[in-house]
C-alpha cells in the first residue's frame, strides 16, 4: 500500500519535472508575450506614461489609406509568389517523385535541398549581385544586345517574387514530393488506358490526391511569404511596401508600440485565418500538416 | 506521364530543359557569390578583373580589408556561434523533454498542449520578436518600478535573442525528436527492466543511444536555423550583432566583396554540416525548416 502511494507520488513528480519546461516554454514565451501585445494594441497614449483603452491603434490602420494598401498589397503578392512556387515547384516534384528512380531521384531531391542549407542573406546577395544596375544579367543582356544600357532589374515587384519564390521552393517541394510517391501508378495507368487525356489524368486523379501534399506547402509558403522583411526590403528596396516593414518602422524606429503592435497582430489575424481556411478547404488537421512539413 | 506509359519527344525535351533551368535558377545566385568574392574589384560586379584573395587575407597597399582581418564581421560570427550554441543546448533539451511529455506520459489536457507546441511554428517571425520585445520591458519596467533592480537581460540584447530564437526553434526540435520516440519498440526498455537494469542503466544504454540520431539531427538544424535567422532577432538584437544583421546593415550599403567571401564561408560550413549529416546515417530528411 505504502510503495503503491510513493510510486504514484514518485509518478507525479517525474511528470511535473517533464512538464516544467514546456509550461515555461510556452506561457512566458508565447502565450504572456502575445497577451502583452494584444493589451498593447487595444490603448493609447494620452499623457507621457498615462494611457486608456481604446481602438486609436485599429482606426489609424483603417483610416490611413497607406497603411492598409501595404496590408493588402503584402497579402496579394504574399498569394501571387505561392501559386507561382506551387507551378515552378509541381513538375521538379514530379519529376522527383514519378520520373527518376533510385540514386537519380533522391541525388535531385537533395540538390533542391542545399540552397536552403544556405542563409538567406547570402541567396539574397546573390540576387543583389545578378540584377542590380551594375550586375549580371544587365550587363549580359547589353553583351547580347537585347538592351543597349545596363537596365535596373532590383527594386521591382518582380524582382520581390522572384526572391519569395526562390527563398519558398523548398518548402513546396518537400510535401509535393511526399504526397505524390504515395499515389499509385497504376490509377494512371489505368486513366491512361481507359483513353484519359493528360490534362484530365492530372485534374481527376493527380491533384484530389496530392492535395494534402498542395495544401500543407501552399500554407507554409504563404505564411512564410507573408512574415518575411529580408528578402522584400533588400530587392524591393524602397518600393518594397511590405507590411512587416512596417511593423518594424512603428516598434523600432518611431518607438510606436502600441501602433505596432496592432499592426503585429493584424498581420497574425491574417496569417491564423489563412492557415485555418486552407485546413478547412481541404478537411485537414493542424497537427497533421504541421508535422507532414 | 510516367515513364510506363509513352512518352512524346517534345514532353521528354521539355522535360530536360525544365530541369536544366530550374537548376539553373537554383544555383545562379550561390555561383555568383562564391565567384564574386575573388574578384579583383572594389565592388561584387561585373567585368572580371581577375583573381584575388585580397577579400579573403586583405591588401593594405589597396586600402582593402579582408575577411580575416575585418573584426566587426569576425566579432559578429562569433556573436552568432554563441547564441546558436545557446539555442541548440536549450532546444535539444527542452525538445527532449517534450518529446517523452507527448509520446509516454498521460495526463489531462495532453492533446490542447501538443497542439499548442506546434502554435510557435505557424506565428510569423517578426510577431515572436515584437511579443518577446514588449513583454520583457514591461517586466523590466515592472522590476525597476517596484523593486528598484535594473534587469539588464531583459533589455534588448543577446539574452532575449536566444530566448526569441529558442521559442519556436525548439517546436522543431519537439516535432524531430517525437517522431523518432514514436516509432521505438517498447519492449526493449521492457526486456532491461527484467532483467534488472535500473530506470538510469536503460535511460542511458538503451532510450540515449536509440534517440541519438534525433538528438544530433535536431541538434544541428536548431544551430542552423539559429545561425541564420533575420526575422526575430532582427526584433531583439541590441549592441552586439549576429552575423545576419551585419551583413544585411551592410548589403543596404552598398558592400565590398568582404561580403562574398563570409557568405563562401557560409556556405561551406553548412555544406560540411550537412554532409555530416547525411553520413552520419540519420534517417530524418534534412529538412531545415518546418
């Protein structure tokens, strides 16, 4: 009776110890933090260190036209650079995934891999370095005489794509590739023989399949899309208007907290929805996404 | 198509040059900043000027200050390899933990927590950083009022840049070490257990070793992952700059090929990282990010 007793004590205490950090972990880091930055968000300063609740920080957003055209602008282009990765990435997971067997199949899939091994400052420089006025490909596209001066191929929106795109393909390519090697060729075999053109192969049997595959890389891409400052601010320089600029201009360099910290949790508003309705579109569990990605 | 049923030439064409190109897009930006940093030029561009390794060990008859001798960027790598050190340590511990929490212990809320674990993964990067950032001066601020004490860790600075980095470093490490638990046969821990060996003697010589690909997997993505974040620590960084910061200051500037050389420098450390990796038989994709 009595070991039974300290055995369960024992329990507990092995429990309370395993929980401790994680408890730790996630309320002073995530769960306080986040609450800081939502009361932070609902007041306003009317006095040096005197402040009152109130919707100041949302209504400036609203009212401020500039504010909200960079939201919505970071949102588009957010979508626009992941339906781009999801095209440029599908037919490399394909190919990676039906084309090539064995050693071929996995030496590509580890050479889409080792770019990312790379810090994204770096990939970015080399960016900097084949587009600016000055760079690469301006200086090649004179050589070939398809323009007669060097051109500036930064500080474009498309330049800022084509950097999203290229800092995300990884991401799309790791769950396509795994959700398409588990679709059997024998369906399209089978579309095939039954006189099945490739298009309908691809809309009938291929994409309801992988769509688990779409769905978990279209969501990770958008989101890391939407939460990235490097990449838009150093190709986009200062046309780059994108929203976690802003952030940092309002909690860094003008010292508006509170200003910020709506415009934070604006843009997790939007990032948690965007996660939520992809999960609902295709019927999935968070947990499960996350942990396929 | 795949390749049991006929393929036309033009999709087998198009399929090569597909490749070809996208390859090309892959590795374009790594080849010019490797190349680049040996050029003899003031400025990373075009033309060629032929080779050097001035950006490398420096020319003070040319006024250049290589890598080797530009101690701002040397003090900030090394600013970054404690701070990963930090973060490593924290994440594979604490990854640790969570990980035997959601694969062998029983408890209420089990299901609502491990969800929660995973929350740090879908929250932007720069939101961490601003949430870490306001707490903390609020508790700072709530120390210095009531009690008078000036707590300097909680102020901008390398502490909270590894904490900010740890909080959702350490999901990843969570969701690695997890998976491997997952799939371990019980019984083998069972077997020891009859055969007399204490709960320390199993931990170690049984549940360590079987963990061990995990632990080392996770252990170097946390690093990496460390070593390279913008967003958050761009949010909490103080005096002291890691190595990201420096060089995105400096890539608004306009910077000399010292820039290039670091980045080759870089690249061949996670490029050796990797490799090791790989060889060192873990059974988990190198996935550097979730």
């Amino acid at each position: 009776m009595l070991e039974a007793g300290t055995r369960r004590w024992q329990a507990r205490l092995m429990l309370g110890l395993f929980l401790m950090p994680a408890v730790l972990w996630l309320v002073s880091l995530i769960i306080l933090p986040h609450l800081d930055l939502a009361i932070l968000s609902f007041r306003e300063r009317v006095a040096p260190r005197e402040y009152r609740a109130s919707l100041e920080q949302y209504r400036t957003f609203f009212a401020e036209p500039l504010y909200w055209h960079i939201f919505v602008r970071t949102a588009l282009m957010s979508a626009i650079a992941t339906l781009l990765t999801l095209l440029i990435a599908f037919p490399i997971a394909w190919t990676i995934a039906k084309l090539l067997r064995g050693r071929a199949s996995s030496l590509l899939f580890v050479v889409c891999l080792i770019p990312f091994w790379v810090s994204e400052t770096v990939r970015t420089l080399g960016w900097m370095i084949l587009l600016r006025e000055s760079g690469v490909l301006p200086s090649l596209l004179v050589k070939l005489g398809i323009t007669d001066v060097p051109i500036e191929l930064l500080y474009r929106d498309s330049t800022i794509l084509v950097g999203l795109v290229y800092t995300s393909l990884l991401f799309m390519v790791v769950p396509l590739v795994g959700s398409l090697e588990s679709l059997d060729n024998a369906l399209i075999e089978a579309a095939y023989d039954l006189g099945a053109s490739g298009w309908s192969v691809l809309r009938k049997i291929v994409i309801p399949h992988a769509a688990p595959g779409i769905t978990a890389g279209c969501i990770v891409v958008f989101m890391m899309t939407l939460g990235n400052y490097l990449t838009p601010t150093l190709l986009g320089g200062k046309n780059s208007q994108w929203f976690t600029e802003q952030i940092y201009t309002q909690f860094i360099t003008r010292f508006n907290w509170e200003q910020g910290a709506a415009f934070g949790f604006l843009l997790l508003l939007l990032s948690t929805s965007m996660v939520w309705v992809g999960l609902r579109l295709t019927g999935q569990r968070f947990g499960e996404v996350m942990r396929r990605s | 198509m795949i390749p049991s049923l006929p393929r036309p030439a033009w999709l087998r064409a198009g399929t090569t040059l597909y490749l070809a190109l996208f390859l090309a897009f892959l590795f374009l930006p790594l080849l010019v900043v490797a190349v680049f940093g040996f050029n003899d030029a003031p400025y990373p561009a075009p033309p060629w000027h032929g080779f050097t390794l001035d950006w490398f060990i420096g020319n003070e008859a040319k006024g250049r200050t290589g890598l080797f001798g530009d101690s701002e960027i040397l003090a900030s790598i090394w600013t970054s390899f404690t701070v990963a050190c930090w973060v490593t340590g924290l994440s594979v511990a604490v990854g640790t933990a969570n990980a035997f929490l959601i694969e062998r212990a029983r408890f209420p809320g089990k299901a609502a927590l491990s969800l929660l674990m995973l929350a740090p993964l879908v929250i932007p990067g720069v939101i961490l950083g601003i949430s870490i950032l306001a707490f903390a001066s609020r508790l700072a601020e709530f120390a210095d009022d009531t009690f008078g004490l000036e707590l300097e860790f909680l102020r901008p600075g390398l502490p909270l840049v590894v904490l900010g980095q740890f909080s959702y470093i350490v999901a990843i490490s969570t969701l690695t070490i997890s998976a491997r638990l997952k799939r371990f046969d019980r019984t083998l821990e069972e077997a020891a257990y009859n055969l007399g060996a204490s709960r320390a003697a199993v931990f170690r010589t049984i549940t360590v070793p079987y963990l061990r690909p995990a632990l080392i997997g996770s252990g170097a993505i946390a690093f990496l992952m460390s070593f390279e974040n913008f967003n958050t620590t761009l949010m909490l960084v103080g005096a002291d700059s890691p190595l990201t910061i420096m060089m995105y200051g400096r890539m608004r500037e306009g910077a000399t090929p010292v820039l290039n050389a670091v980045s080759l420098f870089l690249m061949v450390a996670s490029a050796l990282l990797a490799f090791t990796l790989m060889r060192g038989g873990s059974s988990q994709k190198p996935a550097p990010a979730a």
